[in-house]
C-alpha cells in the first residue's frame, strides 16, 4: 500500500513512518529497546473497547504488519506486542497505542532476563506521556529500572529512523 501521505506526520514529538485509512506507526523518543514503535488508530480513542470494529482490524493488521518490519530490520527472534489499556494498567497518554519491541536471545539477562521488560514498560522510561506533558497525575509509579542511561532521541535521529522505516514498508 503506497504512503497516504509524504509530508511528514508527527504525533507529538514522534516521527510518523507508516499511514493506514485508520491507523499511524511511529518512532519512539525512548525506546526500551533498539526498534520499539508504536501503532495507534487515528481517531483519538483512550480505551481499547472504544474502538469501532474496522479500526481494532485496521490496528491489528498494521501492528502484525510493522511487527514483522521490525523483527526484519532489526533482526529480532521475537517481538513484545503490548497495550496498556487504561490508567491502572500503566498507559500514561489517553489514546490508544500499541507497543512493538523487537526481541533478540538474552536482550535484557544484565536486567534480570527476559520478563524484565514489563518493568521497563511500567517505569519511568515506558511513561511516554511524560514527555508529551509536564506532571503525571494518576499513573502508578513503578520502579525504574536503568533509566538514566536513556536518553531522549533527537529529533535527528527519530528522523532518520522513521525515514529508512517508511522506505522498508514499502518493500515487504
């Protein structure tokens, strides 16, 4: 499917890479891991169970889509599709997005192993509407687990990443 659009798309700080009629994949300021995007549906939706049926099909398709990107690109054995759907579930921005970490053998073992990347998603540094909006009233707080060697991306580097994504969505 050819871009809807080539002018760029942002969705907050976030470089737009990918457009469906109901869906967006983007780049992450701080990814937990090399290559974590999200998909969201266009409409501004804060829980899942909001969403209309073409729009968790289109959300779906384009998650399984980018995914499969992403473990090619990144060259990743697995991938952690995740979303956290509502304040006590840890999502920090009212609309819904799904996470897309590529995963490769032994990717977090100097973090406590594979299942540590739940508390990477729940701290801090998962907390993307932190950096949409200053103060984070109604989150839980979990610990952060290395969070301060994770810098913010440029606008540069976000840059660069959803271009060369966006040429490898286009050669499936």
């Amino acid at each position: 499917m050819p871009p809807l659009s080539t002018k760029p798309i942002h969705f907050g700080t976030f470089r737009v890479f990918h457009l469906t009629p109901l869906s967006f994949a983007f780049v992450n300021i701080k990814p937990l891991l090399p290559g974590h995007v999200l998909v969201s549906p266009r409409r501004v939706v804060p829980r899942f169970s909001e969403l209309s049926h073409d729009e968790v099909t289109d959300l779906f398709l384009t998650a399984q889509r980018v995914g499969r990107i992403i473990e090619r690109v990144y060259k990743a054995s697995s991938l952690n599709i995740a979303i956290q759907d509502g304040v006590d579930a840890g999502q920090s921005v009212p609309h819904v997005h799904t996470h897309i970490i590529p995963r490769k053998t032994a990717d977090l073992d100097e973090r406590g192993g594979t299942d540590a990347i739940y508390d990477l998603m729940e701290g801090d540094e998962g907390d993307i509407g932190k950096h949409l909006k200053s103060g984070n009233e109604g989150r839980p707080k979990f610990p952060a687990v290395d969070n301060e060697a994770r810098r913010p991306r440029s606008e540069e580097e976000m840059v660069k990443e959803a271009e060369m994504l966006a040429t490898e969505m286009d050669h499936p």
